[in-house]
C-alpha cells in the first residue's frame, strides 16, 4: 500500500500537468483558432448588427421585447428579464403558488388584449435559460391583432408575416415551429417603414 | 405526445444502436491496448507522456495498485482544480475580472468535477473565468471520463482475464482513452458545435444594444470545446448557469440531437465491448437491452406527464403541456427526452429545468439516479454499476435453483456478492441519511425555494444527484452555503470512490479464478429470462429502497397538482 503511493506520485503529479497543458489550454486554443477561422460569426456569437453596423442582438439569443409593437418575449426569470449575464429559469414546482400567481397575472394581460380561447403555453411560461430567443407560431399569432392596430398595418399582413418567419422542424422531426423574435421584429420595423408593400 | 415526439425518441434509439458496434470495436482495440490509425499522430504524444512520468505502459499492476494509482491521480487533479479556483482573481485568463472563489465553494466544485459529477453551486458565467473554465474544469471533465472507462476496462478483465494477478495499467487506460477517443471525437464536435452558433472565443462579454434600445450584455467565452467533452464524458457541468438550456451552449434542434446522442454513445458502446472482451458480444447486447427497457419506460413515463401538462395552469386558461422551464426550440419531446437520458446517464447536462417539471414528470430523472445510473450510465461507471447488479441477479439465480452463479465463465462467490452488496449500499445510506439530516435541520430547510412536497424533492434531488455523481439539480435548492457545499461535497466523493474501490476489488478476486465452462446446469445469461431478471432486481433492490421518500415528494406533489392545491 504504502509502496503503492510512492510510485503513484511522480506519474500522478506530472500527467496532472501535461494533461492540464493539452487538455486545459492546447485544446481550448487550438479550437478557438479553428473556429475563428472557419466560422468567425458564430465563433464570436452570432452577432446581429444594423445597418449602421451597431450590434443589436444575437441571433440565437433572446433579449427582451415589451413594446405593443413588437411580438412580445415569453417571461424571463434571468436576472430583471432576458439578462445575458445571468441565465435563469424559475425553478417554481408544479404546484407552487407563486407560479400560479405569475402566470394568472400574465393571463389577465392577454385578455385584456383580447386574446380570447386557450393560451398558448410558452406565451406564459418562463423559458429554462430565461433568454429563449423564440415563440411558438401559436403565442405569435395571437398578438397579431394588438401588433397590427398599434403599426396600422392589415392582421393579414402580420398573419402573413409570421407565416414566412416560422422555422420548421429539420426532416419533419428535429425541432420544433418557432419564431425567432429578433429576426420576426426586425421585419415589423422594415414593414413599417412601407406599409404597402 | 406527438407522432414527431416519438418519431425523435425512436430515431435517437435507431441512431445509437448502429453507432453501438462500431464504437465498442473502437474502445475494444483500447481496452486491448493495440495500435489504431490514430497512433500515428498521437502515439508520440503518448510516448513522450509516458517518458517524461517515469511509466511504463506494459507494467501490469493487481488491484490494489490500480485502485491507488486511480486514487491518488484524482486526489492530486483535484487539489490543482481548488489552487486554480481559490487563486482565479490573480491567475490570467479572466477577462471578466471576477474574484476568487471561497473555501467551501472551491471544496465542492474540485471535488465535483474531479469526480465526474459537475453539480454546480454557482452560476458559470458570474462566476468562472475563461481560464478556470478551460484548465480548472475542462481537464476534469476529459480525466474523470478516461477514469470511468479505465476502471471499465479493469472490471472487464477480471471477468475475461484467468488466474491472472493483476488488472491491466491505470495510466495506460487512462492515457490511451483521453488521447485515441476523447480528444479526437471532441475536436470533432467543437467544430460541429461552433458551425451550428454555440461560441468559441477568447473574449468574455459583447454588449448589445436591443431593438427596443435597452442595453443588454451577453456572457460568452471558450463555450463549444467545453460543450464537446461536457456531453461526451457524462460530465454535464455547463459553461453558463442554466446549461444546456442556454442558446450559447446549445442554440438549435440539431446540436441537442448531437449532444443527447453524445451523452450515450460510449456507454451504448462500451456493453459491446464487455461482450467481446469475455468471448460473446450477445451478453452486451443482453445488457444493453435491460437497459433499453429501462430507458424507454422512462422516457414514456417523463414524455406522457410533460405532455399531459399541469392541470393548475390549464385552470387558468392555458392550454396544452407544461413548458415552464422548456425551451420553444427544443418543446416537450426533446426536453423530456433530454431530461431522461442525462439522469440515465451520470451526465447531468440540462436542456430544461428539471425543478418546473411536473410531479412525475421529475421523478423520472430522480429514480434514474436512485438506481445508482445504470441505465446505460456515466461513461465506465454505467457499465461497471450494472455489472454490480448483475452479479446479485446470477446470486439470485443461484440461490433460486440451488447452485454456486457463474457469470460469464467465473464462479460468483460469497466474497463478490459481499463486495457486490457493500458497493450498492452506498447509494441509499448516502441519499437517505444525508436527506434526512437536511430534512431536520436549519441550515438544510433553507436550501429549497419551493414549498410544501416539492421543497422536499429539492433536498432530496440534490443528495441524490450528487451521491450518484449526476450533477443535474431541482435548481431552485440554495446550494452555495457551507451546509450544502460540505456535505453535497462528501457525498460526491464518497459515492464516486466507495462504489469503485470494491468495485476493483471484485474485479481483482474474479482475474484470479480459474475459467467455469457453461454447462446444462449454467443459468443463460444471455436470454430474454435473463434481462428480466436484470430488470427486476435493478427496479428492486435499487428502486425499493427509495419508495418512502419518493412518496413524500413527487407523489404527494402530484396528488396535490391533480387536486388543484398551491403552496
């Protein structure tokens, strides 16, 4: 035994700093420099950028839309909402009261917009990482009505929007439908700047 | 459920059994320790590891000294892993400036990913700088793989070896598993993963101003070569607090596909491997398939609750299942799927919060850990975990038809089954005590932030996740106190290193015994009688014990949740 830990300790010690030096910096490195190279864009995280070239988003992560002109974010437990420096979901169990509490109160809201029927569930729920960057075309389509009458554009137009701005599942089964909000709201905001098109 | 849902769970299953073969023949050539075409490029790496620790490769070591080896190699990455943690705030690599961490958080974070469990205490991106993350973490979750499957392979050759002193070379396990199958496949999946939106960047924040003009200030990093090997070595410890559920780690339907096929194929590979190394690949395909049984009944169990919803919301007007804490772009399928397969597995990665499932829904996962993660399992411990099991089912055969078990070829003895027992018991004496210690005292009622049940199930899906090195949590728990940490810490350790080191000592005992041929008289352990067998007792002897607790958790949950009652 105590034979045993005395030649364990020379390998151990210096395979901890090989290891560490391939693994915990070789690795890490020479991968950022791969993808750097290959894939500068999403290497770097997706950034969305105006024309102007200011970055105003990811395009795979969600940030906050509260505006009666825009498609609306589903609630966000990340920090204040939608905080990139603080992934969150709500952690609330099925029966806690508070849960309940929360998505009554966001319920009520929806009503007062005049969504009549059944909610769609992610419309009310709070995402697992509290920056989802999506919405079912279901929790799309009900706010179509407040969207078009705040823009003055026809429902039709918003319906037809969603429509082209709904991903579909890769081979009918990987994924599911959703509206990526940055790119559908993006679109609003060119639409309103030609309501005729 | 949906006909996509299934369409999914049954393409995932159809995925992993064509790569089953192939990967166990790759891993087989390991555990044999031959060349493969790898070596041309890597071998020299290997030689010179070699060289510069003093090891000789070919030097056969018994148990004992594997078991030591094992020990004190872990021991020593851990203690680097804390000095990195404790001195962050000084060390480079930490664009975001963030300080050191405490005592009692470094403490349950080395031991954590040291030993393979990756529960986190703490959220990654307000927490860990780029370097903690790449040498701190990242070394772990590549070394306590190699050493899952090193053990695996030791455990094998004590049922394939005969009369045999000794088990193989530990360093040599190790070395050849991290450099011929870990970092290739994982430069493979980075690419996969950085081609597909999840970041790889020296850089530690982009600000962001929105559409609506807000600014908002987005955590990236080095996420996709952490993402590539925290799937593939079941270490599950994610680069931002919320894990796979997070866009930077896991943005779109295909890399959750990559990283839940990611998460099984070795251990789906290494049941081949065990057959051909004891002379029938059909005893690993009997075991792979009692672990299927169990897999898919629990996939539908979690699939069918998630999907059926939360009958408080749909009182409140809200229709269909339940998507609090789920991702739109993975929906209930493949976030109940996700949910299964990371408990089944020791890896522990999220892609929803486990804490917002329904009663049963979550109960899935906790019973998958209770059952000591065999299903399929942690890459090395899932198959080793199952061999314990196995041995008490030839027992039980044994003992039904009044002759000495035989597994495999080797006599299965008072002295394995003693060992057999001793490591299973871990599981429960740690989950139970330490629950119930937490149950009873101040600083253990503090941890939950849901009420009633399911503060309970919170205390106990911690205790569990970490005594059977899952690293998945109901995330509501306060874990980051010295309650929590100490003891959460403990029961890494010792769930990790008291089922291994009677694990090898088995694997020791059966190198030594001479070769039993089958005869009539054999109980065929190779059958349809035999994955039953294997079913029953993993659901008995693993599941039982846990029955009262679960009752006061997640079923009395769910009896209140179908009755409408809030806490």
């Amino acid at each position: 035994m105590g034979n045993d830990i005395i030649s364990s300790l020379r390998p151990a010690i210096v395979m901890t700093i090989l290891f560490a030096i391939l693994l915990g910096i070789g690795y890490p490195l020479a991968m950022t420099g791969i993808g750097q190279a290959l894939f500068p864009s999403q290497a770097n995280g997706s950034l969305v950028r105006d024309s102007g070239g200011k970055v105003i988003g990811s395009a795979v992560v969600g940030q906050a839309f509260t505006s009666d002109r825009y498609f609306q974010t589903r609630p966000s437990a990340a920090g204040d909402g939608y905080d990139g420096l603080a992934s969150s979901g709500s952690n609330l169990g099925p029966t806690a009261r508070v849960l309940a509490d929360r998505v009554s109160a966001d319920a009520a809201k929806r009503r007062a917009e005049g969504v009549v029927g059944a909610l769609p569930a992610d419309l009310v729920t709070a995402s697992g990482s509290g920056l989802d960057p999506d919405l079912s075309p279901e929790a799309a389509l009900v706010q179509v009505p407040r969207i078009a009458s705040a823009r003055g554009l026809t429902e039709s137009r918003v319906r037809a929007l969603v429509a082209e701005q709904t991903a579909h599942p890769l081979l009918g089964f990987i994924g599911e439908k959703r509206v990526n909000l940055l790119a559908i709201n993006r679109e609003l905001d060119r639409l309103g700047t030609s309501p005729d098109r | 459920m949906t006909l996509q849902g299934w369409i999914l769970i049954i393409a995932f299953t159809g995925i992993l059994l064509a790569l089953t073969k192939p990967i166990g023949l790759w891993l087989f050539a390991l555990y044999e320790g031959r060349r493969t075409p790898l070596h041309a490029v890597l071998g020299p790496v290997e030689a010179g590891f070699y060289k510069l620790a003093g090891i000789d490769p070919a030097a056969e070591q018994g148990w004992r000294r594997y078991a030591v080896h094992m020990l004190i190699f872990n021991f020593v990455l851990m203690l680097f892993t804390y000095g990195i943690l404790r001195l962050q705030g000084v060390l480079p690599g930490n664009p975001q400036g963030l300080a050191g961490l405490g005592e009692h958080l470094s403490f349950n974070t080395a031991i954590s990913f040291t030993t393979n469990t990756n529960w986190q205490s703490y959220g990654g991106e307000s927490t860990m700088s780029n370097l903690s993350q790449m040498l701190g973490l990242a070394i772990h979750n590549f070394l306590s793989a190699a050493t899952g499957i090193a053990l695996a392979f030791a455990l094998f050759r004590g049922f394939a070896r005969r009369s045999a002193a000794t088990i193989g070379n530990f360093w040599a396990d190790a070395t050849r598993i991290t450099l011929y199958l870990l970092l290739p496949l994982c430069i493979l999946l980075t690419i996969v993963y950085i081609a597909n939106g999840v970041p790889q960047t020296l850089a530690g924040t982009v600000d962001v101003s929105t559409l609506e003009g807000a600014r908002q200030t987005l955590a990236i990093g080095p996420v996709a070569s952490q993402e590539a090997i925290k799937l593939l070595g079941t270490n599950g410890g994610g680069f931002f607090n919320v894990n796979s559920a997070h866009p930077f780690e896991n943005p779109n339907a295909i890399t959750n596909l990559v990283q839940m096929l990611s998460i099984f194929v070795i251990g789906f590979g290494l049941t081949w491997t065990f057959g051909k190394a004891v002379g029938n690949t059909r005893q690993g395909w009997a075991i792979l398939s009692a672990m299927l049984i169990l897999f898919l009944a629990g996939v539908t169990i979690t699939y069918w609750q998630e999907a059926a919803g939360n009958p408080i919301l749909h009182q409140l007007g809200v229709a269909g299942g339940n998507m609090e804490g789920k991702e739109v772009r993975f929906g209930i399928a493949a976030s109940s799927l996700f949910s299964v397969i990371t408990t089944a597995a020791s890896c522990g990665a999220v892609n929803a919060m486990h804490d917002s499932f329904t009663a049963i829904g979550g109960m899935v996962p906790l019973i998958n850990m209770q059952l000591g993660e065999v299903v399929v399992g942690g890459v090395g411990a899932g198959i080793y975990g199952f061999l314990l099991f196995a041995i008490l089912a030839v027992f039980v055969a044994g003992l039904m038809v009044g002759r000495t078990p035989e597994y495999v070829g080797k006599k299965i003895e008072a002295k394995e089954v003693k060992l057999a027992v001793l490591a299973i018991a871990t599981l429960p004496l740690l989950i139970l005590g330490l629950t119930a210690l937490a149950s009873v005292t101040d600083a253990g009622l503090a941890g939950p932030l849901n009420k009633g049940p399911h503060g309970f199930s919170e205390m106990l899906y911690a205790f569990t996740s970490a005594t059977a090195n899952n690293g998945s949590a109901f995330a509501g728990l306060t874990a980051n106190t010295p309650f929590y940490n100490g003891l959460l810490g403990t029961a890494m350790w010792l769930g990790r290193f008291f089922i291994i080191v009677p694990m090898l000592a088995i694997a020791g005992s059966l190198a030594a015994k001479t070769y039993t041929p089958e005869s009539a008289g054999s109980f065929p352990t190779t059958g349809g009688l035999w994955v039953g067998l294997l079913v029953g007792i993993i659901l008995i002897l693993g599941g039982l014990t846990f029955l009262p607790s679960l009752a006061l958790g997640p079923v009395a949950d769910h009896l209140a949740m179908i009755h409408g009652q809030t806490f």
